[in-house]
C-alpha cells in the first residue's frame, strides 16, 4: 500500500524561471526503506521537503502529492507533526530546550499528550536509544552525535508513520555516524516506518535500502533495487560512479556487468571470486603518496586549552608541524576538540600554555567554519563575492575554480548544502589567505563535487598555500590529503601518509581498505583496487 504518491510535480523557486523539479512522479511503499541520491544541487532536498507542509518551499508548484489515499495539503498540521518526522542536517538546528529529558517531552506537551503516556513513550524511546544514561544533562553538553541521536528520538516518540532523514551523519564522525543509521535501519525493520532518506554515506544506506532513486538535473532518471538501479549503464557516466557506495564503484570502474555488490560483505565476496577468475598474483599496492617536505608554516607545541576557567582541558599538550603546500587531514570523533585545535591555530581561542606559531611571512590565515552560512549576509552569491573584492576578474576567476558560476544571482540560502560551502569557500579564497584553515568543507557534498573541491585544494597547495582540514570524511582525507592526523584526547596521537595511515586502523578506516583488507595490501580506496585489478588483468 502506498503511503506517499507525487503525481507530475514540478516546482521553481521565486523570480527564476528554472525548474528544480520536473515532472515527478512516485510512489513509497508503506514500510519501505527508499534513498534518494544524486548530484548536489539535482533537486533531492527540495522534493524531500515537498513530503512535509512545514517544509515545502514558497515557489510555483503543480502536480499532486497525496499522503495516506489523501491530498497532503488536506492533512492538518497537528496530524502531520505527529504521523511525518524529519531529521535535518545539522543537530544544532533542531534542539529548542536546555535538557535532554525536556527535549525529549517537548513534541508531546505540544500536541496535548496525557502525562502518563508522556511519561511512558519518553521512557520507552530514552530506553530504545541508549538516552537514559544521559537523561538529565544539558543539551549544550552533548556531542554531535548524542545531539543527532537526542533528535531522531524526539522524531520517533512522536510515533510517526513515515521519517524522513536529510543527510541526517553529515556532521557526523564515522563510528557515530554508523550508530546513527543502524538505529535508523531498527526503526525501519523493527517497527515497520517507512524511511525516506537523503545520504552521502552510500555505504551503509545503499545496503539497507529497499529500492533507490536516483535524480539529475531535478529528475528521477532511474528508480530501482540499489544492485539493479544502473541496468542500463548507458545513465552511468564517471561522475555519477562517484555517487556510488565503493564496492559498486570497483564493479563498474572494472567494467563488470549485472547485479552489483552493494554492501562491504558482498563487495569483499565478489572481490575474492573477481581475484581467483582473473589469476591475479600481485596483490600489494605500492604507489604510496610521498610526504610533503618543506618550511613549517604551522606549529603548535604543547599547547593547553580550555574554554572556562575552571572547566575540563580540550587541548592537552597539542603537538603538530604541517609544513607550506601540504594538504594536512585532522580527523578524530564527535566532540574530540577538532574544531577547537583549528581555531586555536587561527587564533579565534587563546591557550593558556604553549606556543602556536604561524610563519606570517607566508601570508594570513583565513578560517572557513563548519556553518557555511555564518558567511552570509548578502541577497545573491555575486554580492557575497563582491562584499570580499571589488575586483571582477578575480571574482570571475574565483566563481570558476569553485564552479559557482550558474549561482551567482541566487540567493546563498537558496542552493544545496554542497554549493553553500563552495560559495563560502569563494569567500575564504577572496580573502587572499595563504594557509587555509576549512572546518568540514566536505560537509553536504556529493563525491563529484569534492573531486571537484579537490582538484581545487591540489592546485592551491601548488601554488604554495598550506591547507588544514578537519573532516569527518574519511573517503576524501584518503584520496586527496598529504598527511593525516588521528586527534584523540586532546592531541594529535598519530599521523601519516594516508595509505599507511588508513591501512592500519580498523575503526577509522575506508570502505575501500574493509572491502580489501585480507584480500590486498595498501588498497585503501575504489581508485587503489581498480589500478591494482586493472594492472593485473592487462
């Protein structure tokens, strides 16, 4: 039974004639589990909060969305809050009280819940999360990922029919992240909700899902099995390989046919019959990226700080050398202090013991935060650009290297997340800094555009410039960073090359090096196991 049907849906956004969605048309089961993925800036948020009155964008709009076997402009509000959930982006943005207890009561003192249901659903969902072992604490507390969490259980003691999920791990660490969507996978399983979700991390959601959808351009081009949705391999082009979870990126990037493995377990079993059919003996990649030697541009020793008085050290004796035109990868979980070592490198904390040095010779540090939108204030993306120089070449230069060309007379509130950061990189880089300083830069991107980012950040450091990234992502940090640091306890405990790196942990590790550990050696993305297959096989 279909519990959402979106009949030839097509929606722009105001004062432009440009239709993000074109003739929608499609039906979620009740019960089902269905992703949705795509380019950034294809259309996939803004049909996802088509599936909610609260959430609809103002714009022009046809096309009929029916909830339940009715109109869903029909269903009133109060049905809508308690049947459809939604998880954002970003934890912060959904947290409206002090205490984690009140956070989790707040839904159901607004639709008029009798207290001992209260208490009862609060306590069964506290239970069903974990949250009962930080019931009473304050909700600034919390990591990112207890905030996410935290917000997928306000969502569910709701007992809503349908939850939907926008890109719900994007500012999460991957342990926290795998937490998060293995809660999302018992709701889905255990308690029969439909699940309509948005997710980078196709990985995990790509195995999961019980059909997938795939959007260009503000259209469904294929809807499918997550193992059959590119039968047609003529809509499978190289940058829409990128989209893909790793197993299917080895599948396709091998010129293999037919069901693809989906999952690590299936990738690692198709990987073994794909080694033994094809007599492949050499099973050691050896292209290990170099380091990058030369003057320090950023050192801190032994640097302590905490941001009150009396309260808990976040920086505990930090220790770090990034040498000029390297591109230095600081990854580490939720709440670790990451963002705090960046800042504290940039100069926006204080430490109260040890010294930070940046080689002011080189040029100033700009910092990007993990927000892209605390960088906006103008009406257009072109007045945000031109609010950093009045400069059109330079604008015009920068606008194409960060392929924001197409967005410049839109508002910055207006285009995907992935965009926002490009925009706010623009910035970053009209700035004039020579060390950049980018909290989550990756955050709401999609693998095409980050390949994109990439070849960026490549030629900024060839340039001369030296880049900090703190990042959550551990695909990008493998294939694209000269050096990776492991943040842990207040300190960076360990660094190196990313293939020696990534190869040797277990946890904080790649899809590529899980799906190939035991199986090769040093492979520790789709680009290391294809060269190494192909090499072979030639």
């Amino acid at each position: 039974m279909a519990i959402f049907e979106i009949k030839n849906l097509n929606f722009s956004y105001p004062q432009t004639e440009k239709q993000v969605l074109k003739n929608i048309n499609l039906t979620v089961n009740e019960g089902e589990f269905l992703l949705i993925f795509g380019k950034s800036g294809s259309g996939k948020t803004t049909l996802l909060n088509h599936f909610k009155t609260v959430m609809t964008p103002h714009g022009k709009r046809d096309g009929q969305i029916i909830y339940d076997g009715r109109p869903l402009a029909d269903v009133s509000d109060r049905v809508q809050a308690a049947e459809i959930g939604y998880v954002l982006q970003n934890p912060d943005r959904q947290l409206v009280t002090d205490k984690v207890w009140h956070e989790l009561a707040f839904g159901l003192e607004n639709t008029g819940i009798e207290q001992s249901e209260m208490h009862r659903r609060v306590a069964e969902t506290a239970n069903f999360f974990g949250i009962d072992k930080w019931y009473d604490r304050d909700v600034s507390t919390l990591s990112g990922g207890q905030k996410q969490l935290l917000n997928l259980a306000c969502v569910m003691v709701m007992q809503p029919k349908v939850l939907i999920l926008d890109e719900p791990t994007s500012q999460l660490d991957p342990i926290a992240a795998t937490d998060f969507l293995n809660a999302v996978y018992r709701i889905n399983s255990e308690l029969g909700t439909t699940v309509i979700i948005i997710e980078q991390r196709t990985e995990s959601a790509f195995s999961q899902a019980d059909r997938v959808v795939f959007m260009a351009d503000g259209e469904i081009v294929s809807v499918n099995r997550p193992e059959k949705i590119f039968e047609d391999i003529s809509k499978l082009d190289a940058d829409t390989v990128k989209l893909l979870p790793t197993p299917m990126q080895v599948f396709y990037g091998l010129k293999q046919k037919g069901a693809a493995p989906v999952s690590i377990k299936k990738g690692r079993n198709w990987l073994l019959d794909y080694i033994s059919e094809n007599n492949i003996s050499v099973t050691e990649y050896k292209r290990e990226k170099p380091a990058v030697a030369g003057r320090t541009a950023i050192q801190l020793k032994d640097v302590w700080y905490r941001y009150e008085k009396d309260g808990e050290d976040v920086l505990k004796g930090a220790d770090i050398a990034i040498p000029q035109g390297c591109l230095y990868a600081i990854i580490g979980g939720n709440g670790s202090g990451k963002s705090t070592l960046i800042k504290t490198i940039c100069g926006i904390n204080r430490p109260y013991m040890g010294k930070v040095i940046v080689d002011k010779s080189l040029g100033k540090a700009a910092y990007l935060p993990q927000e892209a939108t605390l960088l906006f204030s103008r009406e257009t993306v072109l007045e945000e650009l031109q609010e950093m120089t009045a400069d059109k070449n330079l604008i015009a230069e920068t606008a194409a290297l960060c392929n924001i060309n197409g967005l410049l007379d839109s508002h910055p509130y207006d285009i995907s997340a992935g965009q926002q950061q490009c925009v706010a990189l623009a910035k970053v880089l009209l700035s004039g800094a020579e060390i950049l300083l980018l909290d989550e830069v990756t955050k709401g991107m999609d693998g095409i555009f980050k390949s994109q980012l990439a070849d960026l950040l490549k030629k900024l450091c060839e340039k001369g410039k030296t880049i900090v990234i703190v990042s959550h992502d551990i695909e990008f940090c493998s294939e694209y960073a000269d050096m990776v640091g492991m943040f842990f306890n207040g300190t960076i405990v360990s660094q190196d090359v990313p293939q020696r790196f990534f190869a040797q942990n277990s946890f904080y590790t790649t899809a590529g090096a899980r799906m190939s550990k035991g199986i090769l050696k040093n492979t520790v993305n789709a680009k290391d196991i294809i060269y190494l297959c192909k090499a072979e096989t030639k």
